[in-house]
C-alpha cells in the first residue's frame, strides 16, 4: 500500500514538475511578424473608423434632402388633388364665374 502511493506521489510531483518546466520555458516574446500584422490591423482600424465617420457626417445631409423632397412630393400632391376635385366638376369648374353677366 506504502508502495502504491509512493509511486502515485512521485508521478504527480512529476508530473507538477514536468508541466511548470515546460510553461515556464516559453517566453511570451511577440514576432516581427505578428508586429506587422498588429501594425496593419491598426491602419485598417483607423481607416474604418474614419469611413464611419464620414458616413455619419452624410447622415444629416441626407436626411435634410429626403425632408425637401418630401416637402416637394406634399406640394405635388396638394395640386394633384386640386387638379382632380377641379376636373370631377367639369364643366362648371369656377361656380362663382358667369358668362352671361
């Protein structure tokens, strides 16, 4: 029985021994490559953010000519419907105008 958990403490302390050893041994030194790449990720960030920025400023530029456009159609409209309610009473389109006076 003595045996057995020797045995089982040593392949544990082992084992803990092994492991610290082999993460410890890394270093966490980043690449000239991955340096590049995060310097290049950086550039596209900075010009997607300017993009959107842009594209914000055009936001209410945008909405200030679909708002004239649609004050233009409402205008449009209104004389539409003037042209129509005139037309269903022709001939006698000005009641208030007589010929004969």
């Amino acid at each position: 029985m003595n045996l057995k958990r020797f045995a089982i403490a040593l392949g544990l302390s082992s084992a803990i021994l092994f492991s610290t050893m082999s993460f410890t041994s890394c270093t966490s030194k980043i690449t000239e490559e991955q340096l590049a790449q995060l310097a290049e990720l950086r550039k596209k960030e900075n010009q997607l953010n300017q993009a959107i920025t842009t594209k914000l400023s055009e936001v209410p530029k945008l909405e200030s000519e679909i708002n004239s456009r649609q004050a233009i159609l409402n205008d449009c409209n209104k004389d539409k419907d003037f042209i129509k309610t005139k037309l269903s009473q022709w001939p006698n389109v000005w009641p208030d105008y007589n010929p004969n006076n």
